[in-house]
C-alpha cells in the first residue's frame, strides 16, 4: 500500500504527519484507498470545472446574489465547500470502518475504538454530520462565528448526502463527542488533523481572507439548496474510481494533470449559453419551426414574443389560447428569449402524461436542431419519465452518444433487487449523457420533456430532493396543459411555483382552459405574494381570450388580450339518451353518407361495451378503439394510426376513411392527438374537458365550407351522452361520476344548458371558452331551479373531497422558503425518502392509487414463451413480434426489449391492497432467476404476466383477456 498518497503539491503539499494517512475512499477487492486530502482535492476542483464550465449563468448568480464580492465570492464558497465537504471523515466513528486503514492511522497517535467497540452509537455520526459539527465548531473557534452565522454554511456539508440533518441528530452527536474525537492523549490529534485540514483549505480554496468578510452574510435558503447540489455533484463525480483511481492505482502525476484527465474522461456537455433571439416573431418562428409555405405567426404568439423582449424581468408567463393555435411554439420561443435574458441554461417541458411527453419530443429534438449553439457544442437531452429508454427517438440519442463512464452514488450499498420489493424501479432509464443517468441525476440534462411528476417531485420531501432543484433553477420552465391538474396536484404545483419564483426561474404556462381563479393563484404563489396578497386582481379578472399574463416578484402584473387568429367557428351541442341501442341507431342515420365519428367514454368499460354494439351494427372493420389499457407498443401503434387516418389533411391524405368509421376511444383523446373526426359524441365531463374534446372536431379544414366532409357533417355538431336526460335533474351515469365527482358535472350541466336545449345557441370558438371555464369554475355559481337540493349535497361531497386531496398532500409537501439566513435543518424530515418513478413513487405527487404495471408476454402451447405475436416492428425496423424468451438464460437483447415494450398498466380493480397484495403474490410465482442478470436490464425486477395461447389468464380472482383491437378487457373470475 503507497504511504500517504504520493508525492502532491496543492493541499496536499503542505500537510506533514499524521493528517496525510486520514482516508476517504476504500477498494475491498483491490486494496486500494484514497487520502482524504486527494478526495478534498479533487472534490474541489471538480466544483471549480463545474461552476465554470456547467453551471449555468442563472444558477450562478442566485448563488452570488448574497454575497458581497459577487460570482467571484461565489466560486471561492463553491470550491472551498466543495473541499471541505467530507471533514467528518476525518473521525473515529468513520476511520474505524476497515481495519488496516485505522492501524496506519493509529500508529500515527489518531488513536480510536474498533467497528465493534463502538456498536450502535457510531450510527450517530454519519460523516456528512460530523462533518457539519466539526466545520461549525471551526468557525466559531478560530474565526469568532455565531452559531447562527456558522450553520447556514455548514449544512451544506451536513446534508450533502441528500438529506439536511435534524437538530435531534446534532444533538445526538453533540452528547457523544467521542465520536468526534477519541478521549484521552490522542485528543489533540485527532483536533490538529481536523485543523490541518480546514485551515488547508482555507488556504489553498482561497477564503481564509473572505471568512471574515462572509461573517454577515445571510444565506437565503435557495442558495443553501444550490451549494448543496452542487457539493452533492461534485462529490458524485470525484468518487467515481474510473475517473479518479485510487493509490497504488493511481500512476504518478500532479493533482492539475489527474483532474484534467478526469474532466476529459467524463466530457460533461457544456451548458447551454443562449444567444439573444430575434426580436420580430415573424423571423424568429421562421428560424426555429419547419413552418408550411404561406404560414403566417399567430396574434397570440406575436404577442407572447413581444412581452418576452419588453417585461422589465423574466418571470411567470401565462397563455391561454384555443386548441390549435401554437401555443407549443410560442412558449419554445418565450423559452429562448427568457434563457437568452436570465442565462438559463435549458429548457424542462413539462407535460401531463407519458403519452403527451412522447409526443413532445421529437417537437423539442426538431427545435433544438434549428437552435444556435456556440461552437457547436453538444447539448444534453432528456425524456423524463419511466419508460423513456423504449422511446425509439430517445434511444437513438442513446446510441449517438455512449460512454464507457460508469456514474455512482457515492458512499452508498446498492440493495439486491427481491421480488417482494416495493421500490422497483423501471427499468433501463437512460439519457443521452452516460454520466447523466438515473432518477437523482437525469434532470441535471440540459434540455427535458417528461411528465409533470418530475417537476412536481421538487416540492416533495424527500432524498437528494436538493438535485432535483439544482435542475430547474438553471432552465425555463414550461408546463402544458396546466387546467389538467386536480386538487391535489395543485398543492404540490403551487408551492413548486413558490420555490421557481424564488430562484428566479422563468416559468412559461400554457393552457386552452384555465380557470380565473387558478390562473391568480400560480401568480400569486410565483411572486411569493401569499394568498391575501393584492395587485393580481387584474390577472384573475381579465376576460379576454385569448390572453397573455406576466408577472415577476416585486413588479405589477402585465396582462394582454391579443386578437383571435381567425380559426375557429360554431359547435352545436344535443343531448343524446344513454342508452346504446339509442346511439348505434343514431349513427346508423348519421353515417348513411359515410363519415368519421369519435365516441369519447369517460370509463375503459364503457368504451368497450360501446364498441362491442357498434361492431355488431357496423362491422369489426369500421370500429377502432383507444384507450389506456394497451401495452406501450400497442398504445403507440394505436396513436400513430389515428395521426394516419385521422390527423391533418396533409398527414392522413388517402389514408382517411372513404366510407364510414368510427373511433370509441376513452380519455386518451383529449390531449396530444392532432385528429380531425366529423362528428363527435362524448359523456358528459366538466366542461374545460368537453372543450378539448370539442378541439377534435373539424379541427382541420377539409375544402371549401368543409365541402369534402360528408353533406350532413359539415356543420360541426357534438352529441353529449352518459346522462339520464329525463329526470327533473340530469344525472349523469356512474362512471363519470367515480371518474370527475357529482359537482363538477352539474357545474358542467348548469353552464352548457343554454346551448343543449332545443332552440338553444351554438358555441361560438373560440369566443365562448374561456366564458364556459370561467362561468363553469367561478366561486358563484348559478344553480338552476329545482337543482337545490342536489347541488348542496354534491357541493359539500366536493369540498370534503377538496379539502382531503390538500390535507394528504400537505402531509409530505415541501414547507416554503425560510427567511434568508436560517439553516436548512429539517428540510426534508418526515419526507418519501426517495422521489422516482416507482409504483409508489407517482402516487406521492398524483390523487391515485398505487397501480401494479407488468410485462405482458405469452406461452404458446408448445410451452414456449414469447412476446405478443403481432407486435408492430421498431423504429429500426426490427422485428418485435413473437421472440422467444427462453428462461434458462437472457433472452436476446432484440427480445428482452420487445418485452419491456409491452409494459401494461393493471386497472383500478388491482388498486386495492388485498388484492394487489394477492396480485404481486401470484405474479412472483413466475419468477426468472436467469432474467435478474446485470446483463438483462430490460426484464431485471419486473413482474411478468403471462398470457396462455388464447391471450387469456387468472388473476387476483380476475379473468383477464388481451388483444391487439381492444387491449385488456378485465371480468370477475
């Protein structure tokens, strides 16, 4: 074993004695070890390359804002955090750990108990803690700290394993000092190496001028976040023995020649460093968008570019514009000009549904591809959600860009995955860098499009949760869709917004219907104004759609009504009795013309059950259905062929049915698909909702006045069904009522009974949608005559409901920022422990159940097993379809990933704890030893339901049917 680390300069230079046999890092298999003042070292210098070359220019000047020589200043704490962050180790309760380490040590006077001796009481020190009391103990002592002053600096060491310690903890540690330091003559060593080694790195980092200085500075909380990411960071990279060997490994070269060889190893994309963007939006959506020939900018993104150059500060965007109008576009745009303005380094797109990210991405691979990048520099790209690695976009970024750098989490066990296991995790998450992979770093990506759970993560208590703020306070923030989440997700939303204010991250939000009131609400949480705070009358009052709000903390809001682009035209609504004999006969008159008609149901069972009638009337060819319950692949397959039948004129073409068909599809419907149908039937459902799917319909011109759409369909007309009609009060039927609770639909109902009675008045678009949402979700509402009774009892259901959803997710929120100067202690106790897409993971920021999800694959009745027969091939043109999966060995690698591919949500029916407790327990039955293999991620921990020959099973108790038109059907066994 090399003495001491080899020769060095640097820190290492100037430490003699016992200091230089303090280790960090040790190999069991090889031997090797690692000095702590290496790891310091290098640490250090990793946290400099970091802040000069990765962070972005936002990031660093939050972090400079508090202190008084600015980013210079901040660099310095950086570093020298960075440096010190592993002190703790320099302790008994740590160097005990490995036998010949601590005898080297011990034969230079650090005298101290064995692994054994101590017991249980060295849990009380875990070294990030030790490491906090020791740095704080410094401060005080040599440089005549506060308490106070000293611990909002050294909680960044205290938490840099992902969690910020309790006061319980300190105390704990404080009442057994001999953790610290072992009693008796070797005291004062133990005391002098610590000293040694922070007064080197005052030194040597270059604060030991600027401590006193730092003395009066109060650290917000923001900032103490983001140090912690990034010491967090700098550590994870500095631990990772293939970039920074251990001794003897390590061959002989100075500290500068190692961490540049390391630098070079791990080849970390640069940030992103915007230009400033065109100021005419004509020339600027020219540049970016593969715009067709003709097409002009609309009124609302002309509008959204301008107020993006002219608010006197980046801050809070939001757009409300009618389906169709670009909004996509111009908050890409918004996105540019904010980056350019606030160096941000990229972007995070957050969307409602892995459906809704996947169609994202391309859009955010085409944009990125028209951006300006310095020197052409490579930028990091990300698709944020579970099963990313299937994407074929995705994983031909993955192929573009390998990397032999294994990432680690340092200092940690990494549990065998057992069957049993509620933390499994989904499998192969991969990103477009090799180092930036896995759930605690992937965000840290430039650019991301994933579901809105990885935003809503960062108001989640939780591990390492400072990671997942460090990747949003350096990029722009948008989220789609805004109006489509609840109560509960709003809870978590609000105080994410609280937290983006605070860092000064520029947040664009897009939505075709949100209500007024939520709209004052994400203002108000973003400018950290409290939920009394006046001045935002104006952003919840204005009416004009479509409509363009700004705000910033500290600045009055700015509100705009741009013009409407000239798209849009009349929807008649009818009702239409529930029954399906009703609507089979209603189409059966509708279609003698032909015709393209989407069915929207609000259950998977009721779009079943109207697809089995409708298939007897009109034949197995003309009925298609979609909804949630197909395998991945199928559920793309499905959606790439309603684009093609179904989509724009200029995408479908010949491919749109010349006769008569029909589409039964469920919720999927409403979001992302870019399909054109010519006549709509849809339940009841509130009515921002019944206004997306409205988008569907004639949403493309198709000749002259619609000449090419079948002669009684050129009239836009929407037939709203699931609803007993004849009653003195509608009811609507049970499924939606489970779906979206009694108020919101009577609410829905109160407001579109103008336009639903005979002789009524059409819906004028898109004038009449932001009328309808805001009429619809107004604190006073208009109740009909004779709906009293029934409007009071669902009210009070509603607002118990309501008030539930904020209790339970007020249980693990992120509490907000604490005024500057105050430790982060306790940031995150009582939390998850770790936030990821897990089965429960997503119940922790989602009002649902935990959901069980397997892979579906069959066994023929030869006993082979095998994927599903007719899996569609893959973007490479790979065949996916009927692959044998042998289970005495890995499949092949084309196997095992056509069998992650057919990944399948299990229905609410699973949901339950008896019988999903039931379900996981038949499921572990089948159990594939050979699958487990480091060399099998695909298949490695997941549940597998096997389908027989017929694509038929047990389980639970529940007779399950799978087929490639109708997906999962689900009946009592």
């Amino acid at each position: 074993m090399a003495d001491e680390g080899g020769a060095c300069s640097g820190l290492g230079g100037r430490l003699q004695g016992a200091v230089r046999r303090v280790w960090a890092k040790h190999d069991r298999d090889a031997e090797g070890w690692l000095p702590l003042w290496r790891h310091m070292e290098d640490s250090a210098a990793v946290a400099g390359l970091l802040w000069d070359e990765w962070l972005p220019e936002q990031v660093r000047n939050v972090i400079a804002g508090p202190l008084p020589g600015g980013v210079e200043d901040a660099r310095r704490l950086v570093v020298w955090l960075a440096g010190v962050h592993d002190i703790g180790k320099a302790t008994p309760a740590f160097a005990c750990q490995v036998d010949q380490l601590a005898d080297r040590m011990r034969d230079t006077g650090l005298d101290m108990r064995t692994q054994r001796q101590f017991g249980p009481d060295r849990k009380v020190a875990p070294h990030g803690l030790a490491g906090q009391l020791l740095l704080e103990e410094w401060l005080e002592e040599r440089h005549g700290w506060s308490g106070r002053q000293s611990g909002q600096f050294a909680v960044v060491v205290g938490g840099h394993h992902g969690v910020p310690p309790e006061h319980g903890q300190i105390k704990a540690l404080y009442d057994r000092p001999h953790l610290l330091r072992t009693p008796g003559p070797s005291q004062v060593v133990w005391r002098r190496v610590q000293d040694e080694l922070l007064d080197g790195c005052a030194d040597v980092f270059g604060v030991r001028e600027r401590l006193g200085v730092w003395r009066s500075v109060r650290l917000p909380q923001p900032v103490q976040v983001l140090l912690s990411a990034v010491v967090i960071v700098s550590d994870w990279i500095a631990s990772n023995p293939e970039l920074f060997p251990y001794f003897p490994q390590e061959t002989p070269r100075s500290g500068e020649e190692r961490v540049a060889a390391a630098w070079r190893g791990l080849s970390l994309p640069p940030r992103w460093e915007p230009r400033p963007a065109a100021v005419d939006a004509g020339e600027l959506f020219a540049a970016r968008f593969d715009l067709p020939a003709g097409a002009v900018v609309r009124p609302v993104q002309e509008v959204a570019v301008r107020l993006a150059h002219a608010v006197p500060k980046p801050g809070l965007m939001v757009i409300e514009a009618p389906m169709g109008e670009g909004k996509t576009e111009a908050a890409l745009a918004v996105a540019e000009i904010f980056a350019a303005r606030t160096g941000a380094g990229g972007v995070f797109f957050a969307l409602p549904t892995m459906a809704t990210g996947n169609a994202m991405f391309p859009r955010l691979l085409d944009w990125l591809e028209r951006l300006p990048v310095q020197g052409g520099a490579p930028l990091s790209v990300l698709l944020a959600h579970s099963k990313a690695a299937l994407n074929d976009d995705f994983a031909e970024l993955m192929r573009s860009g390998r990397q032999p750098i294994v990432a680690v989490d340092v200092d940690e066990d990494v549990p065998r995955w057992r069957p049993s296991d509620v933390g499994r995790t989904a499998p192969a998450v991969l990103v477009a860098h090799a180092w930036l992979r896995g759930r605690k770093k992937a965000l840290l990506s430039s650019f991301v499009a994933g579901t809105v759970d990885q935003l809503l993560f960062a108001g989640l208590k939780s591990r390492y949760l400072a990671l997942r703020h460090l990747a949003v306070a350096g990029k722009v923030v948008v989220i789609d869709e805004a109006h489509a989440y609840d109560t509960y997700m709003s809870v978590y939303l609000d105080r994410v917004m609280e937290w983006l204010g605070a860092y000064g991250v520029p947040v664009v939000v897009l939505s075709a219907t949100l209500p007024a009131r939520r709209r004052r609400e994400l203002a108000v949480a973003y400018a950290g104004a409290g939920p009394g705070a006046e001045g935002f009358g104006e952003v919840e009052d204005a009416s004009g759609y479509p409509l363009v709000a700004c705000v910033a903390p500290g600045l009055a809001p700015v509100v705009e009504r741009p013009a409407v682009s000239g798209r849009g035209g009349q929807v008649w609504l009818e009702p239409l009795g529930d029954g399906l004999d009703v609507l089979v006969e209603r189409l059966g008159a509708e279609l003698v013309d032909g015709g393209c008609v989407l069915v929207v149901r609000n259950t998977v069972q009721r779009v079943l059950d109207t697809a089995k009638a409708l298939r007897e009337r009109f034949g197995e060819e003309l009925v298609t259905v979609a909804h949630s319950r197909f395998v991945d692949v199928d559920r793309a397959m499905k959606d790439a062929g309603l684009l093609e039948r179904f989509g724009p004129p200029s995408r479908s073409g010949a491919g749109r049915p010349a006769g008569p068909h029909i589409v039964v599809a469920s919720q999927v419907a409403e979001q992302s698909l870019d399909v054109d149908f010519d006549l709509l039937v849809s339940d009841l459902c509130p009515v921002d909702l019944l206004l997306q799917r409205v988008g569907r319909l004639h949403r493309h011109q198709r000749g002259d006045g619609q000449a090419h759409r079948p002669a009684g369909m050129r009239v836009a007309r929407c037939l709203v069904t699931g609803v007993d009609w004849s009653g003195p009060v509608p009811a609507a039927v049970r499924g939606s009522v489970a779906v979206y609770g009694r108020y919101s639909l009577l609410r829905s109902l109160a407001v579109l009974r103008p336009y639903l009675e005979k002789g009524g008045r059409a819906v004028c678009l898109p004038q009449d949608i932001s009328v309808l949402v805001q009429a619809a979700y107004a604190q006073q509402a208009h109740v009909p005559d004779g709906w009293e009774e029934e409007w009071e009892q669902a009210l009070v259901r509603y607002e118990k409901h309501r008030a539930d959803q904020a209790e339970r997710a007020g249980r693990f929120r992120l509490d907000a920022a604490g005024r500057a100067g105050r430790p982060l202690i306790g940031w995150v106790s009582g939390g998850t422990g770790d936030a990821d897409d897990t089965r429960a993971g997503r119940a922790q920021v989602r009002d649902s159940q935990e959901t069980l999800e397997v892979l579906v694959v069959q066994r023929l009745a030869d006993g082979r097993l095998v994927t599903l027969p007719w899996l569609a091939e893959d973007g490479r043109g790979r065949a996916r379809g009927g692959l044998d999966l042998p289970v005495d060995r890995c499949p092949s690698p084309a196997a095992a990933r056509a069998a992650a591919s057919s990944g399948l949500r299990l229905p609410v029916q699973f949901s339950a704890p008896e019988v999903m407790d039931r379900a996981i327990g038949e499921l572990e039955k089948f159990f594939v030893p050979a699958w487990q293999a480091k060399d099998s991620p695909w298949l490695a921990g997941q549940l597998i339901l096997v389908l027989d020959a017929d694509c038929q099973t047990q389980l639970a108790g529940f007779a399950l049917q799978y087929s490639e038109s109708d997906g999962l059907e689900v009946t009592r066994g």
